[in-house]
C-alpha cells in the first residue's frame, strides 16, 4: 500500500522535475526506475502521470507485466534498464519497448537472433557506452560502437535508437559533465537517426545530464526512495 506521504513524495519531485525542464530545449522523458518496488508503487506512480517505468530484473518485468495486462486501463511502457543475459532475454523482448543496456555485439545478435526465432518484428534497443573508459562498467568503446553500428543499423529484427551510459558514482560533476557531454557527441554521429535517444543521469545528477542533451534520465530513488 503506498502511503499519502509517498504520493506526496512523488508528486514534490514531479514539480521540481517539470520545473527544471520547462525552459530547455531538450525535454527529456522520465523512466522511474521501479525495480524492486510493489506494483502498487508504480500504479500510484503511473496514476500522478509517469508513463515509463525501468526495471533491471528480467523476471520481475515479467510478473510485473503479467499483473499490467490484468488491468486493461493501464497505459505505460516498460523499459529494461538492467544487465543482459542471454537465457533470460526471453522475458524481456516483447515486453520492454526499450532496452537500454545492450553492451556487446554478442547480447545484439542473441537479441537479433531470438527476434527472428519467435518472428518478433522488432526489438528497440539502446546501445550502452562505456564513455568514461572504467574498467568496472560494461559497454561499448568507441571504436566497437562504431563496428557494432555497421553491423546493426539495417537490421530487421533489432531498432537502434540510441546510447546509453552509466557513470560511477563517485565522478564529480565536472567529470560527469564531461562523460556527458562525450555521449550526447557521439550519439549526434549516429547519421542513421534523426532523433537519437541519450539515456544519461540518474537521481544524483540527472539535472547535470538533461544540461548536456539527455533525451531520456532514469530516476529512482528521488521519486520511490530507498528502495
């Protein structure tokens, strides 16, 4: 059960958020990171105006959609936020209208490849870039990104829309302003998009990312609390 105080919460954040973005050129989408939360929380959520909601698990996206499509009212989208595997992306394409966290040419093709098994149209994905180079993040290179590109941007079976990257927590601002302001650079060189999305920032510096061209920021924490 969500308390009046948690609404509150919410709704105190979505000011703030909608605030903060009403003069920018670029208005970014919000994914409330909703992971590990009930579905009474994302149903509070979704009731106040929230229409993306992320999660990291591949099985409690799958519950939790199962108990979405009892409720023929709800209208969001699910994005997948967290790390692949490949035995469990069948609970992920087809559910998630996005996944943002596909860090290898390997996880790309078993998403083509399962796509084209199950005749699934398209899977739109993200790619995620290691831009800050740390050895204890996955994603793409630079130069892999652009091999990875080549070898995706036709395909049938998977839509890149984008990049994504997570950053370590412990950057300050102007190195994450920085790692930034390097994605929002390479995703404009992604010719074969007119709109490429930018998945950048979270509770902690999302205001930093939407300065530097985030189209899409995934906050959690700031709208739900410690989870």
């Amino acid at each position: 059960m969500v308390s009046i105080e948690q609404k509150k919460s919410i709704i105190k954040f979505l000011e703030s958020f909608n605030s903060f973005i009403c003069n920018k050129k670029i208005k970014p989408k919000l994914v409330a990171v909703s992971k590990k939360k009930e579905f009474d929380h994302i149903l509070a959520a979704s009731s106040l105006g929230i229409n993306i909601f992320g999660e990291s698990y591949p099985q409690e996206l799958r519950d939790k959609n199962f108990l979405k499509e009892e409720m023929d009212s709800l209208e969001f989208d699910w994005h997948f936020i967290g790390n692949l595997q490949k035995n469990k992306i069948k609970y992920i394409i087809g559910t998630a209208n996005l996944i943002h966290s596909v860090a290898s040419i390997s996880m790309a093709q078993n998403i083509e490849d399962y796509c084209k098994k199950i005749g699934h149209i398209s899977q739109d994905i993200l790619f995620q870039v290691n831009i800050s180079n740390d050895p204890n993040k996955s994603g793409f290179t630079e130069n892999e990104l652009f091999k990875a590109i080549k070898m995706f941007e036709n395909s049938d079976f998977i839509g890149v829309k984008g990049l994504m990257t997570i950053l370590d927590f412990n950057l300050n601002d102007c190195q994450k302003r920085s790692c930034y302001q390097k994605l929002y650079k390479l995703g404009n060189q992604l010719s074969f998009l007119d709109a490429p999305e930018i998945s950048m920032g979270m509770s902690q510096d999302y205001q930093i990312a939407i300065d530097e061209g985030a189209t899409l920021v995934r906050v959690g924490t700031s709208i739900f609390g410690p989870r």
